[in-house]
C-alpha cells in the first residue's frame, strides 16, 4: 500500500516539476514576438502576422503602395477569405487540389516560371502554401461569383482614360520650376583669435569691396577676385526662389545679374553672393502611349475591386466579424 502512495506522489511532484517549467519558457518568451489579433472572422483569428506575411506575398505578385495601403489591402484580403470559405463550404464550392495547383502553374507562368516563382517567395520567407491559400481564394471567389450569375464588369473607355490622364498631367509637381542660379564667394577668416579675427574681418570686407567694383557679371566674377588672396569661388547653385529667405530674395532681385550682394559677415568668412540668371525645369513626363496603358490598367483594377467590395458586401452580413484592435477607417 505504501509503494502506490509513492508513486502518485512522484507522479504528482513530476506533472508540478513540468507545470514549473513550461511557465518559465512561456514567462520567457519577448513580449516583441507576442502574436497580436487584430479579427476574428467566424472563429478564425487573423494576426499581424498573416497581414505581414500577406504583404509579403503581393510584393512578390508585384502590387505596389505604400506601407499603410498595402496593410490596408492585406487585411481587407483576409477577412474576405475567412468569409469566402464559410460560404464555399455551405454551397459546396470548395476548390480541390488540382484545381488550385493548376491555377499556380498559370501564376508560375506568367511570373517566368515555378522556380523563379518558389526563389521570389524564399526570399521573402514565404511558402508555396502562402500562394496556395491566395489561389483558393481566388477560385472560391470566381465559383461564387458564377453561382450567382455576376460577372465582373471592368470595361474603360477612352474618354475614361483622357480624363484621368488630364487629372495626373494637371499635378503641379509636373509643372515647370522656375530655379535661380546663385554663385557663392568666400574670403575665409581661419584660425585667429578673437581679437585679430575682427580686424581681419574687416580687412577682408575692404577685399569684398574690391571684387564688387570690378564685377561685371557671373563670366568676370574669377577675374574680379584675381590678385586677391584666398578668395573661394563656388560651383553654379540651383536654389528655388520660394525657399529663399524674404530678405535675401529681395537683395538678389535688386542686384539683378550685374551686381553683387553683399558684403555678408559669416561665422568664419565674409561673403558675396551672384545671381548669375535664370533657367526653367521641366520634368520629364512618361511617354503618352505607355502613361495610357499604365492608367486603363489601373481604372480596370480600381473597377474590379468596387465591384469585389458590393458582391462581398452581403456576404460579410452574414459573417461574425469580431474586431480587437481599432477598425481600420
């Protein structure tokens, strides 16, 4: 009787031993690597995980936007597919095997090919069973769609793309940029001290003078400062004139391009500035024929994706969506 009593003791003391241990390494674990909620969508959690990892994936589909944008998207993506499948498995449109591996060899196809396809993922840390996941999706959504007799209408006019093309052309970060070109001149005041650093200042303002008078124009400024001693003498400087400061601007516009502005005390030299004239940017704008193509395509998707977000719509109705984060706007 008294071995049996040992035995459930050791088997207890053992279960406490296991329990002491497994909280340590749960209490180890960083609070960092702690993965966060964010939905659950009919008693299926969505983390920041598989939104990150969803980012992944379109990056290596070759979808672009901004950080916020693209996790935007990723979210939205896997809440739809949490809703697609419940109502796939309650209709009976669950896509088999077959039908999905197909599917990514078309993917593979068009992306140059399945190893160039598995080398994009590895690089991002994915799986083949990340694209598999997005392809079921995809079909489930299209065996839906055909269920319900919907079809996705993405036709764009041309008048559709005129307007949008109009609309980016009229950006005024396309306009031309009118830029001053400034020249700098330096008669540098180094290693003195504070009492010989005011008389040298001073000298080198009656210098300034000097190249003032024989200044002609930016072409005659090197000349100007011949025979003067160290005298600093910059490359062209493109400045925008919205950014100068009022003061200065004015100065520069009185002393057109014959005259120099200054002399100006500076921390360790005395300055004069030219403004040598000025000249218009323009930025170079994408060629029509291709900038065309660039926007039906992005119309089309803009398109398809209204017409993803009113079939869906009901849909989600019918969803328990349960957010434990704040509900992205």
């Amino acid at each position: 009787m008294i071995i049996p009593h040992l035995v459930r003791k050791l088997r207890l003391m053992t279960a406490m031993v296991f329990l002491a241990a497994f909280c340590l390494v749960a209490l180890s674990v960083p609070a960092a690597h702690a993965v966060k909620v964010l939905v659950v969508v009919n008693d299926h959690p969505i983390t920041d995980f598989d939104v990150n990892q969803r980012v992944k994936l379109y990056q290596v589909l070759g979808m672009r936007g901004s950080s916020a944008q693209m996790r935007k998207r990723a979210l939205q993506a896997l809440i739809d597919d949490a809703v697609l499948e419940a109502e796939a498995r309650r209709k009976g449109l669950l896509p088999d095997a077959i039908q999905i591996e197909g599917a990514i060899k078309n993917m593979a196809r068009n992306m140059g090919g399945m190893e160039k396809l598995k080398s994009a993922l590895r690089r991002k840390g994915l799986s083949m069973d990340h694209v598999r996941d997005y392809i079921r999706s995809q079909l489930i959504f299209r065996a839906i769609l055909a269920r319900s007799g919907r079809s996705l209408d993405a036709k764009v006019s041309e008048a559709e793309v005129e307007r949008r093309m109009r609309k980016l052309l009229s950006d005024p970060r396309l306009k031309p940029i009118t830029i001053w070109r400034l020249r700098q001149v330096d008669l540098p005041v180094e290693n003195v001290s504070p009492v010989m650093r005011q008389q040298l200042m001073m000298a080198r303002a009656v210098e300034a003078q000097q190249i003032i008078r024989r200044y002609k124009g930016c072409k005659t400024l090197r000349k100007a400062a011949e025979g003067i001693f160290n005298v600093r003498i910059s490359r062209m400087l493109d400045a925008d004139p919205r950014r100068l400061p009022p003061r200065l601007k004015k100065a520069l516009k009185k002393a057109g391009t014959r005259r120099l502005v200054g002399p100006i005390a500076g921390p360790k030299s005395v300055q004069l500035l030219a403004f040598c004239g000025i000249r218009s940017i323009r930025p170079k704008l994408p060629d029509k024929a291709k900038l065309k193509s660039q926007l039906r395509a992005v119309i089309r998707q803009e398109k398809i994706e209204r017409e993803v977000k009113k079939i869906m719509k009901p849909l989600r109705r019918k969803a328990v969506i349960e957010w434990r984060t704040k509900r992205p706007s």
